[in-house]
C-alpha cells in the first residue's frame, strides 16, 4: 500500500484504541499487516519521528505505544476553583494535566500554554500571570459565574472528548486515593504527566469515580510542587537543574533515543538555558555559581558537537520551551567560552539560529560560516548556508554546500538547485557582459545563477518563503492551525499569507532575492484566499473559477491539478500574479457541503480566524 503518513498513523490510532498499547515490534507488524510497507520500514519511520502525526498516540517510558485519548476514556479528573480562575474562566493545568493533553483547542475549550498560545492567554488577559505559568484550560466566557472560591469542577473523557461539569458534594479519595497513598512509599519523586498516565493504563478502574482533586490529596499525602514534579513536603529543592540531571537526563535520553552521554550534554545545556529564562525573583540559587557548576567538567559537554544533538537542543529550547532567542544567544556564548572546543561549531550554528530567530539574517549567516570554518562537515550550517544561496538564486553555491553535508540531497531546497541549476556559457569570460543584456559582468550577473523563466521562477520563490517556517514561532502557528491534519501544503499556505509568515519573509529576505523574484514577493502581498465555483477543470494545466464573493471568473494555472475535481465543486485556492497570468500552488481544496457558508463568513471576517480556518478545511479534506 502506497499511503501517506497521515494514512499510516490514522491506522495507528484505530489499532491502538481497539487493541491497548503495543510495543515496537508489534505495532510496526500490526500496520504491516493492514498493507503498509514492511514491519523493518514502519519500525525505522517511526523511530525516526516520521510516521505517527497523530497527537494521541503517546509513548510510555517502557516503549509502549498508547491511544492517549483512549486510555483516558471514562476518567474523571477534579480541580477546585479559586478566585482567579473563576474570573478568567479558566483553570489552572496540574490537577487535569492528562485531559488537557487531548483538547483540540476548538471552542468552547481550549488550552493556553505560555510561548505556544499566547493569542489565547492574552484573549484572557493571562499573559504573564504567575499562577497561568504552567498553562491553562480555557472555558467559555462566563462558564464559572456563579461559582465560588473552593468550589470543584470535573473533566472527564468522553468519547473521546473533554467535558466540563460543576461537582456539588464533596467526593471522598476514592481510587486516586488508594493509588498517591501507594506513591507515597516510593523514594522517587513523582511526575503526574508519566506516573500517572502509567497508572491509569495498568488499572483499568483507577479515576473512573469521582475523586478529591489531585493537588489536595498530594498535599496531603507529603507532596509539595516543584516546576512539573512533586517532591516531599520540607525536601530542600536543590540549588540548580544541574543537582536534578539525572533523572531529566535519563527520561530525555529515552524520549530522544540518545545515549546516556548525549542525554546528559543536552539536559545539562537546556537546564542552563532555561535558568537563564528566569525571572530574578525565581530564582532560588546564584546563575553565576550554576554557571561554574554546568561547566565544572567541560567535558561532559561534548556530545553537543554531534549535529544530531545540537539539532535537538536547539529545536527545544527555541520551540517546545519557549527560550527567547536573545536568550539563547547570550547563554550559548558561555559554550564558546567555556566548552569543549569540538563543541564550538555547533555553538556557533545554534547562536546563529537564534539570530534568525530575532531576525538578523546577516549575523545568522556570519555564525554559519563561522560554524563551518570550526568544522567544515557540519551538517546544519552547510544546509543553512545552502539556504541563503538559494534565496540569491545562487544554484552553483547551494549545490555545493548541500552536497558537502550529510544527507544534503534531501534537503527540501535541494530538488530545486538541481532544477534551475544555471546552463553553461562557456563562450563567455568571467569579465564578459553578461547574456542576458543587463551591461554588467557576467561574474556579477548571471555566473552561477539561474536564468529560468519566471513562471519557473514563481515556484521556486513560493518554496523559498515556506522554508521559513521551520522558524519556531511559525512552527507553533502551524501546530495551532493544524488541528485537523489535513494537507500539509495548505496549512503551510495558511501560516504563510494569512499568518503573517510571507509579509515576514518579505521584510526580511526579500533583499536576498533576483530581481525578478523579488518584484514577484511584491506583488503576492495581501494576496487572498477565494472561495469560488470551478467553471472549467484543465487537468495537468489548470482551471477557471468564479470567485463566490465578486463573481469574477480568473483563469489559473496549476500543474497538479487532476480529474479528482469537477466542473460546479466550490472550492478554495490562493490565486497568485504571475506575469499577466494567475497561478495556484496549494491545490484544489472542495468545501465540504454544508460548510459553504461557514467558509464564506471566515474569509469575509475583518479578521481571519486561523484556527476556524484550519478545521474547516480539514472537515473539506476528509
């Protein structure tokens, strides 16, 4: 079976519901048996985080694989109001951590996380309270009203969703009880996103009743809160993460796939990374003692030469954690200074990611090539640098360096340097003018550079804008949008022009781009998605729609269109000026029947709701 990897994991989903958890080598066999590839393949997809995209499908520490909704089917989970909470509507995470994990973040309920949903939280006006730090549940506006101080609420699961009820009487311990007062005998400090969840897979009673809140039983079971674990009641917090490593690096390396070694570098360095993020008045111990702590043994910080490893640091820091790039940058000075010198290239290479990330485009690259001059095999700024090539059109220069590093060729721009790779003219000199009539010389004209047409031009510049959302605060927007998982290209084209992603990169790189393109960036500003009824399908060339809203019929070219749509569908593309031509490129996208309206009313809005957007084109895919 040919199928994509949304395919392959909504396969996963349904075996894991139906069937409870499996290990490795049996989910792998399970989608092998329903026809995908061979179990050796599935089992290399997955590891490599390429093939289950279903956000509930989880891990357990031991290798399981669950459905995390599944597993939470029927559980009930307590937390008891206070009085900010019932102003904002809105409960603080701990005690219902676990069904919070699943909600769409769709109306009425949703999830705000400080650095992830920061448009939800301001929504609120949470943005920077300390109690919302760890993240929120969002209930509608006015669902607490007539609650008072103490009062408890309960989320339960239900067919797979989240429902919200009011609790009247006061429950008893219940099963949760019986199981924290089984906790309380272990040595260990307890994490309620793993135990728990652990707990609740190998009891299939636990938390089915209606239980005290969590919080109130820890408390008095001995446990008090540090960050996201639980620790006992008088336990002296130790002075800094780099007293805690060992336990977050052991949990990391088995998350991550790395060996303790890796694992312990990467932890360490996000451990100093994140204690820079403190506020002054968080912090319980000296940054400057910590520092001389994290660097005791340089040494151990060696892994952090390995591209892989960097590649991971960075991606948490600047995308799961939320680290400030400023942040980063500062923080990872201290490694130049400090670290082993096999670390300085990926050093050089993560402050240069977090340039890009505060948009200093130049000083991103300057950090690359410094990257490459410590280790000029380093895979990541090779393919940064290849980046920046492609973006001036430089095809000869971006070969080279993606054919340096490993695993280059498959680099997303790779295909296209290949493409628009420059015809020889060897008739001319260096010093020559150039073919192409400009009165320059060729070497600073044409040399190197592409001389394709520009409805070829077109589409490499709509690739170079969506390299850009690798970025993290656009990789976040993407993660909101894409509630539905639905074609990936449209929620790229989503982010881009209707999240402000392609403004961004015009601002910001336009200055790097040929001429042509250049100009072409331009004129895509504002350019709108429309919704409208295909008069004419041209299969392979393109087609003519009437947009819905003006009744403006606008022939477009689109090579990728099939016979999988009709003449009459209602449909949305993004039609983008192309010359004196209209040109599409994130397919042909039918509104669902029954949505026409819905779909109007969005793209009519004086503002777009992304999130609406997402979940109605994902409805329209299915």
């Amino acid at each position: 079976m040919d199928s994509s990897p949304t395919d392959l994991s909504a396969t996963a989903t349904a075996l894991l519901r139906d069937g409870g958890p499996h290990t490795l080598p049996a989910l792998a066999a399970a989608l092998a048996a329903q026809g995908f590839r061979d179990p050796a393949q599935i089992e290399a997809a997955i590891e490599l985080g390429d093939a289950l995209v279903d956000p509930v499908i989880t891990e357990l520490r031991d290798g399981r694989f669950i459905a995390l909704d599944a597993a939470l089917e029927g559980r009930v989970f307590t937390h008891r109001l206070t009085a900010e909470e019932i102003e904002a509507n809105a409960l603080e995470m701990f005690d219902v951590l676990l069904p919070a994990l699943i909600v769409p973040n769709d109306p009425p309920i949703s999830v705000g996380v400080p650095g992830f949903h920061d448009e939800i939280l301001a929504s609120r006006s949470l943005s920077g309270k300390g109690w919302a730090k760890f993240g929120v549940v969002v209930l509608p506006e006015g669902f607490l009203a007539s609650r008072r101080v103490g009062d408890l609420v309960a989320l339960t699961v239900r067919n797979g969703e989240v429902t919200v009820d009011h609790v009247g009487d006061e429950p008893a311990p219940g099963t949760l009880g019986e199981w924290i007062s089984a906790m309380s005998e272990r040595e260990s400090d307890l994490y309620i996103e793993l135990d728990l969840l652990e707990a609740l897979v190998a009891d299939p009673q636990l938390a089915r009743d209606t239980c005290t809140p969590l919080s109130d039983q820890l408390a008095d079971a001995g446990f008090e809160r540090a960050g996201n674990k639980l620790i006992r009641t008088g336990t002296v917090p130790a002075a800094g993460p780099v007293e805690q490593e060992s336990a977050a690096s052991e949990w990391f390396g088995k998350a991550f796939g790395l060996d303790a070694d890796s694992a312990r570098a990467a932890t360490r360095f996000l451990a100093l990374l994140t204690s820079w993020s403190l506020e002054e008045d968080d912090v319980e111990f000296s940054l400057d003692a910590y520092l001389e702590e994290c660097f005791d043994d340089p040494e151990t910080l060696t892994p952090l030469a390995d591209p892989a490893v960097a590649q991971l640091v960075s991606d948490e820091a600047l995308f799961r954690l939320g680290i400030e790039p400023h942040v980063m940058v500062q923080a990872t000075e201290q490694l130049l200074r400090r670290g082993p010198r096999t670390t300085r290239a990926g050093a050089h290479w993560m402050i240069g990611r977090a340039e890009l990330a505060r948009d200093d485009a130049p000083e991103a690259e300057r950090r690359y090539r410094l990257a490459t001059s410590e280790d000029p095999g380093f895979s990541p700024a090779l393919n940064d640098l290849a980046t920046f090539a492609a973006m001036r059109g430089d095809t000869t220069a971006g070969l080279l360096l993606l054919e340096r590093a490993e695993a280059g060729t498959q680099h997303p721009m790779y295909p296209f340097l290949q493409h628009f790779k420059p015809a020889e003219h060897p008739e001319l000199g260096r010093n020559d003018r150039c073919w192409c009539g400009s009165a320059r010389k060729y070497k600073v004209c044409h040399l190197g550079k592409s001389d394709a047409s520009l409805e070829h031009c077109a589409v490499w510049l709509y690739a170079k804008a969506g390299l850009i959302i690798d970025q993290p605060r656009w990789q976040r927007l993407f993660a909101e949008v894409d509630q539905a998982h639905h074609d990936v290209r449209v929620v790229s084209d989503v982010v881009l022009f209707d999240g402000g992603a392609f403004d961004h990169f015009v601002e910001h790189w336009a200055t790097l781009l040929p001429a042509d393109e250049r100009d072409l960036a331009q004129r895509w500003h504002g350019a709108p998605l429309v919704m409208g009824v295909l008069d004419e399908v041209r299969p392979v060339d393109g087609f003519t729609v009437r947009d819905v809203h003006s009744g403006e019929s606008i022939r477009v070219m689109d090579r990728t269109v099939g016979d999988d749509v009709s003449v009459g569908a209602t449909v949305v593309v993004r039609p983008l000026p192309v010359g004196d031509e209209w040109h599409n490129y994130i397919g042909v996208h039918p509104v669902a029947d029954g949505r026409h309206e819905e779909m109007r009313a969005l793209l009519d809005a004086p503002e777009l709701s992304l999130q609406a957007l997402g979940h109605v084109l994902g409805d329209s895919d299915r």
